[in-house]
C-alpha cells in the first residue's frame, strides 16, 4: 500500500463489503457458539427473524417513514435558514463579527439538554421533535458554511474587482459558485447528524417511530429487536448518504477532485 494512492472502483467496493463480511462473521461466531448470551446480543439469524417480524405484524414501515421524515423535516429547516446566515457571515466582516460568538457558543450545547425546555413549550407532538433536529444541526451548518465562503482565494475576489464586480456581483459570481461544492459537502455530513438527533428526540416523549421501537424493545430485552432498529437507521442513512453525493457530484461537476 502507498500513501495517499487512489484506489481502484472494483476494489474499493470489494474491499467495503470484505468488511461487513467479516463482521457478520465475528458476530455470528460470538453468538452462535455460545460465547456471548443471546439476552444480551441477539445472533443475525434472530435479529432478522424480528425484523420480519416489525414489518410484518407491526407496522414498522410506518415508524420508519415518520423517523425519515422527521429527519427531512429538521434538516431542511435547518439547511434554508442557515446556508444564508452562513454565507452572510463568510462574505461579510460585520455580520460575522455579530454572529460568531453567539454561533460559536450555541454549537457547543448539546441538543439533548433543551428536550425538556422544548417538551414545556412545543408539547411531545412533532414540532419538539423537529425543533432537537434543527438545535442540533443549525449551528453547524451556519460555522461551517461561514468557514467554507470565507476560505475562498483572495486572487479570485481581487480579480473579479479588478473586472469590476461590486459587493453583490462578488458574492454571486465568485464566492457562491466557489464554495457550492463543499458547502453541499457541508450539507451531506451534517444529514448524519441529523440522524443521530432524531433517534435522541424518539427516546423521550414518542408514540412512534425508530428511536420509539428501540425504547419498546429495550423494556422487553428483545435484543434482536433493538439491533434491527439500529441497522435500519445506518442502512438508511447510508442510502441517503450515496443519493446526496451522486446529486452533489451532478450539480457540481467542477468541485470534483
């Protein structure tokens, strides 16, 4: 192996699946023979079985839609209200030199802690849930944009002012355009966060969805259950995760490396 040295499509698939492979492999092993109690960790076999069985007997493609569309719900919010903040703060001195320290000192309180605030004033329904989401991601969103606008070339902006461009012209025509690749980039790696929220949300106060069936099976130790509900929410987010990079890449095409 050489440092930093691309590798190959077929190979890096192969090399990802080998993985998995390889942890089903121990997981079976550890289960299967007896090593480890079933009561503590299910075996894949089991694990499928109540899988089936959510989907099957218990509606849990619905609490898997109301999850991802909590998830949409939060995140979108979040992504309008703080791309623009994020690019007005990269663009502009003044305006960063307002909102930093308020952004830099709310991204560091974790979302968790406002639930109960939330609960009193929003109730249990979905407007607390997707108000943890929106906690959780916004001040990401705005720093990280900010960071991204504000990295950008100063020979690009000197040219364009050489060219003539204004205030505007330079926002729209250089730094925008600069900076879209890797503030999508932004996006896609905050969408898993997003995720991380929701289930934190579900835990507390909610008749459905994944984080609510994690809950349910936890009371009734059905391990097999609770590994089912955490593959899902990686199985899903990984599908979203590709979909977000294939758009990214299309829309995109000359942030491509």
């Amino acid at each position: 192996m050489t440092p930093l040295k691309p590798v190959g499509r077929a190979r890096k698939v192969a090399l990802g699946v080998a993985f998995f492979v390889l942890f089903v492999a121990a997981w079976s092993a550890a289960t299967l023979g007896g090593f480890v109690s079933k009561t503590f960790l299910a075996d894949p076999l089991t694990m499928l079985a109540e899988g089936w069985g959510l989907f099957a007997e218990h509606g849990f493609a619905k609490d898997v839609g109301i999850t991802v569309w909590r998830v949409l719900g939060g995140f979108v919010l979040a992504a309008v209200l703080g791309v623009p903040l994020g690019i007005a703060m990269g663009a502009f001195k003044p305006v960063e030199a307002f909102f930093e320290p308020f952004v830099s000192f709310a991204r560091y309180l974790p979302a968790s802690a406002f639930i109960p605030l939330l609960i009193l004033w929003a109730g249990i329904g979905e407007a607390q849930k997707l108000l943890v989401i929106f906690i959780g991601v916004f001040f990401q969103i705005v720093l990280m944009v900010a960071v991204t606008v504000g990295s950008t070339r100063r020979d690009l902006v000197e040219a364009a002012y050489t060219l003539g461009a204004g205030a505007h012209g330079i926002v729209r025509r250089v730094l925008l355009p600069n900076a879209a690749p890797q503030i999508a980039e932004t996006l896609r790696l905050v969408l898993g966060w997003a995720w991380t929220y929701v289930i934190v949300a579900e835990l507390i106060g909610a008749s459905s969805g994944i984080g609510h069936m994690i809950t349910d099976s936890q009371a009734l130790l059905n391990t097999g259950q609770i590994i089912f509900g955490i593959i899902m929410i990686g199985l899903i987010g990984l599908v979203s995760d590709f979909a977000f990079k294939w758009a990214n890449q299309r829309l995109f095409p000359w942030g491509l490396q």
